[in-house]
C-alpha cells in the first residue's frame, strides 16, 4: 500500500466529468471480518446503492457498463481484500479508476456529483507532522520514520547492530544464563559480587544501546527537531536514555509490539505521541478564540468566497458534517440548500468539500476537528483569514 500524497489529492481535485463516484468505506485488516469477506460484501452492497441512483442519471450502456467491470473485477480480487488498511477511498468515472487504502476509518458512504468528494481524505495530509520510531529488543532492532497517518520502514543493517550479541559477543546469552541459575536456589548467589548479574547485564546492554544511538546518529538530521520514540521493555528505556546523544529523544518508551507488525507498532507508539502531533491544530484552535470577529468567520457565506480568492489561512470543519447548495463564482454568492439533492439541479454541491479543496490549493490549512466546542458555536466550518 502506497502513502496518498498532496500529489494524489491535487490529481483528484483536478477532474472534472459529468459523472464522479466517490465511495468511501471501513476495511478491516484481520480477525473474523476478514475471513468473513465482510469488507468485500461491504462494498458489494453500497454498490447496489449507487447503481439504483444511477438508473436516474443521464449516462450511456457503455458508460454504465464500463464502471460496473471496474467494480467487478475489484471484488473478485482475492488478493486485494487479503490487505487492506483502516479505510478503502476509490474514484470512478467512465473513463477513471483508482483506490486508495489508507490509515483512516471511514464512515461508509457515496457520492454521485461533478467531481470527487475529498473531504474525508483531508487527515492524510493535514498533519504534517513526523516522527522517528525504533523497536528496539535485545534481539531485534528496526527503525521507522511516521506520522499520525502512515509508517515507514528505514534499512539500518549497514548502521546498527541488529542484536545484542553482535555487539558484546555470542558468550552473553550464556553468561545471562549461568547467573540466573546461579540466583535460582533458596539462597540468592550473585554473579560479580552483591547485584554484579544485574550490572554486568546492564553495562552490555549498554553498549549494544550506544553502538544503535551512534549508527542512528548518520541517518537522524537534529537539526530538524523531529521527536524520537522508542518502542521497547520498560526496564530497557533508561538503559537507553542512558546511551542516547539525540537530543529529541521522546520522555516516555511506546508499549512494545507483540507482534512487531507496522500497524500494531503505530498504534502503539501514537499512545504516547499524540499530543505533540496534535499541536498545530490546538494552537491554531487557540488562535481562533484570540482573534477578533473580523478575522474569522463561521458563515459559509463568507467562507468559500474567501476561500476561492485565497484569503484563508486556516479552515476547520466538524468530522461528518457538510453543507449543501450553491455556488456562483462570478457573483460571490452562496446559497444553501436543505437537501443534498435536488431533482434537476445540476449546481447542486457539496459547499465544505468544495471551499476545503480551494483553502488546500492556495495554501491554507484544512483540519477535520471532532467537535467545536469553543464559543458555544455549534456551525460546522469555521475560518481564519490571512487579511
């Protein structure tokens, strides 16, 4: 599974045709779901959805016939349901196919308009944030570079010693060994007098520690600020605190993976992250309630105008909320409607995913926030303008 990339959404963005499918849906990696094919059916039975809106659509036999082998030809696909991520996006046109398996757990749901809906892609690339990720073991080491949304492994066999016994020697297992069985009896014996086991083990595991710190040393760039996490037994990270030179080694160890598996390992290591990913958003939260009301807005009247002049510097939207309606560019006018669909009104549009493709493209910052709980505000968008 590849990254989506601000390339991906721009190249999504860009299209237009008469007819966009956007089909957005939950996707399980493991476990009875799985096996079950449910993530398969899944998408089996929103496609009955849309084919039913379909039938009211203004499109050939050709048309319709070349999108339903798209989707056709996904599902009989065993191999594409053996690997999917937390969420399946996939965009179809007559003449257009392309899916994206991303770390996003979407709600399921479709849109049938005259572009892609993008909306629920834009936590995969407004958090820009990254961090550097080592599992770390006596016997394993692997190294990743990651994000709220995405981890990647980064080869550091030519760098690191991959085990412990690569650093101090093959005779540390036995060692390790004999003064455990030397302690196991009623009466404690010590190996290298009073607690000379458990300081001998230390000293070298400290030297396995300090020879990883310094291979890492030739790939981490510390001038770029980016935090390091350690994955790895409690007792092991202040032995490594210990051999660490990085200066942003972060304060507390992610809980080790049983399985050392990417996705186990993010989860993991987001339990203890989260709240430096999460920064930028809080302090542009907090920018928000500190600006007077001329500089911000929570009316989509105001918003997507702003929005296609390039005037916003920031746009949050309420996860799951849209507004529907109109949009006359020339005239700079909104109109909203109750409805998402209207019969016969083809200027009918999804208005935040519309001003939240605009703010991205001209440089904003778009956020997807869970709730807006500031200034008992209960309005699904909300902007800062840059003037």
């Amino acid at each position: 599974m590849t990254q989506f990339k601000t390339d991906d959404f721009n190249d999504l963005a860009s299209y237009n045709s008469s007819l966009c499918i956007s089909i957005f849906l939950p996707t399980h990696t493991k476990g009875k779901e799985v096996l079950e094919k449910e993530n398969k059916t899944h998408l089996k039975s929103l496609w009955i959805e849309i084919k039913k809106d379909l039938d009211s659509e203004k499109i050939s036999k050709e048309e319709y016939a070349s999108m339903e082998a798209k989707i056709s030809d996904l599902l009989e696909d065993p191999q594409f349901w053996r690997h999917q991520d937390a969420g399946l996006a996939i965009f179809i046109t007559h003449d257009f196919f392309n899916y994206y398996q991303v770390p996003v757990h979407f709600k399921p749901d479709y849109y049938i308009l005259n572009n892609f809906y993008l909306l629920p892609l834009i936590p995969l690339l407004s958090t820009q944030k990254e961090f550097y990720l080592l599992d770390l073991s006596l016997k394993d080491v692997a190294f990743y570079k990651a994000s709220k949304q995405y981890i990647e492994a980064i080869e550091i066999e030519d760098l690191t010693p991959d085990r412990l016994e690569d650093r101090v020697g093959f005779d540390y297992k036995e060692k390790s060994l004999q003064a455990r069985s030397l302690s196991s009896g009623n009466e404690e014996t010590q190996f290298h007098g009073h607690g000379g086991s458990n300081r001998n083990e230390n000293v070298e595991i400290k030297q396995f520690f300090s020879a990883v710190n310094e291979g890492l040393q030739t790939y981490i760039n510390s001038t770029q600020e980016i935090p390091l996490v350690v994955a790895c037994d409690n007792h092991l990270f202040p032995i490594y605190q210990e051999a660490n030179t990085y200066t942003y080694l972060w304060e507390k160890p992610a809980p080790m993976s049983s399985t050392h598996k990417e996705k186990e390992l993010l989860e993991n290591a987001l339990t203890v992250i989260t709240p430096y990913l999460n920064e930028e958003v809080e302090t542009a939260l907090t920018q928000y309630t500190s600006l007077p009301p001329s500089n911000t807005s929570s009316a989509i009247q105001d918003i997507l105008p702003a929005a296609h002049q390039g005037k916003i510097e920031t746009f949050f939207i309420t996860k799951g909320k849209e507004i529907w309606g109109n949009y006359d560019s020339m005239k700079q006018k909104v109109e909203i409607s109750e409805h998402s669909v209207e019969e016969g009104n083809t200027n009918h549009i999804p208005l935040l995913n519309t001003a939240a493709i605009e703010v991205f493209n001209k440089g904003g910052k778009v956020f997807l926030v869970e709730s807006w709980d500031i200034q008992e505000d209960n309005q699904p968008a909300h902007a800062i303008f840059r003037y």
